[in-house]
C-alpha cells in the first residue's frame, strides 16, 4: 500500500470531510480542498504512520507513544472522529481494492485499525 | 423534516439503481458478522454462521439480505417521510427482534463498504457524502421506538 500512501490517505481524509463536515473543524490551519499539497501531504503522513504500526502490530502502545501524546496533548482531537476515519479508509480500500478487500481482510483491517485508534486516545484522560 | 438537495436524491437514486439486491444484502450481511461478530448473537436461527464462507452459502442469510434492501427500498420512496414510514419496523426490533441501536450504524457501515467496492472510483466523496446522510437519516428513524 506505501506507493499510493499519498492516494489512500489524502482520498480517505477527503471523504470524512465531505461525509463527516464537523471533523474539518481540525484543520482550520490547512488547506484541504480536493487534490491540495497539504491534503495529499498530510494523508501520506497518516498511511506512513499506519504502515508503521502494521511493522510493529505486537507493541503498538510503545511505537505510537510519542502520536498518542500527540493527538491527546496538543491535538486534543475528540476521540468519536477516529472511528469516522477509520470508516473512510476502509470505504477508500474497498473502492480500490475491489474483489481484494475480502470480509475476512476487512475484519482484519478494521481491527487493526480499532486497536491503533485505540492506542493514539488512551492518553486523553 | 430531513431536506434533501436536487445532488442528494440524485446520487441515492443513482446507488439504488447499481444495486442487485442479492448479492448485495448477503454480502453486508456477511461482513457484518465477520468484521463484528457480537452482531450473531441476533441470528441464532440461522444455522451455520461459523465463518464467512459458511455465511456466505447460508440461504437464510440471503434471505434476510434481501429483506433489509426492501426495508432501504422504502425508505428511498418515501424520502421526505422515513420517520413515520419506518414507525413499524422501528417497533419490531425494538420490542420484538430487540436489537441494540448500536448496532445499525455497524450493517449500514458494512453495506456503505459493500457499495463502495461495487462502484470503485464512481462512489466519490460526495456520493459517499449523500449515501451516509440517507443511511443516517434511515437509522435514526428505526431508532425512535426504543424506550
């Protein structure tokens, strides 16, 4: 997935924003207009950051630590909105991925993708 | 009154008209239960749901795939009045089916996936933006009978 990082990520953060307007509301400090540098930039950050945890999927708490302090301490983004993303990486997948995006990978995914959300919000409190 | 722009009913009609709802309802269905597999707890009498291809061959699964799009199919008619065309159904799974409204938002999830695989590229962002709102606008109707 890491060569089209910038594709899934930027196109996945598209779809909340039109889906899901209230989580544009984090980022007043960029431009997310359809196609953007910014867009494309931060949604190859996001996928980077995933694939990172995917490598080292048994201690996500200690490789994400410095995201999770992140997203809790200066972010502080409420923690509903990472299921809203997860959501449209996962309907961004199964667009492109097609026949590939199976019940069974997509259980997967999005288990991973619960337990990686969970990890950058258990610093909130 | 939920209000629709000229765009959203569109784009609705537009999903609806690419949707076979055979082979889609069993496919949401089946993901359902695989992606979260506390939703088998309402489908004890489905026989053999032990993984997703037994899912997949189960003709009562099928069946019911295809009555959840009927249930869709009639909200689509009735648009500018899903609340009080879905009061029944609202009941039925509330007092008889019983089923936690948590678990809507996890099927329409599903079927969201299940359209987006089906339609690639030609979901975009805003087709994907009218479908959730519908699909919104569907769950919070079926959940207005619980008390």
């Amino acid at each position: 997935m890491i060569p089209v990082a910038e594709d899934i990520g930027s196109e996945a953060l598209l779809r909340m924003f039109t889906t899901f307007p209230k989580t544009k509301t984090y980022f007043s400090h960029l431009d997310i207009s359809p196609n953007s540098d910014h867009l494309r930039c931060h949604g190859k950050k996001i996928v980077q950051a995933l694939a990172e945890g995917a490598r080292n999927i048994s201690t996500l708490a200690t490789t994400l630590a410095p995201l999770s302090r992140f997203h809790a301490y200066l972010l502080r983004i409420h923690p509903t909105n990472f299921k809203l993303l997860n959501h449209c990486i996962l309907v961004t997948l199964a667009c492109h991925m097609g026949d590939n995006f199976t019940p069974v990978a997509h259980a997967a995914i999005d288990k991973f993708l619960s337990a990686f959300s969970a990890v950058l919000a258990e610093k909130f409190r | 009154m939920v209000q629709w722009t000229a765009e959203e009913r569109a784009a609705i009609q537009g999903v609806f008209a690419k949707l076979d709802y055979e082979s889609v309802g069993i496919e949401s269905l089946t993901r359902c239960l695989v992606v979260y597999p506390w939703t088998q707890r309402y489908f004890g009498g489905f026989g053999n749901l032990y993984n997703a291809e037994a899912i997949m061959s189960n003709p009562k699964i099928a069946a019911h795939g295809i009555v959840v799009l009927q249930g869709l199919e009639k909200a689509l008619k009735n648009m500018d009045n899903i609340k009080k065309t879905f009061t029944a159904l609202s009941e039925l799974h509330s007092e008889k089916l019983q089923v936690d409204p948590g678990n809507f938002q996890l099927l329409a999830d599903c079927l969201t996936v299940v359209i987006a695989r089906r339609m690639g590229t030609d979901f975009t962002p805003d087709i994907q933006a009218a479908w959730q709102k519908f699909i919104s606008v569907v769950i919070s109707a079926l959940r207005r009978q619980y008390y």
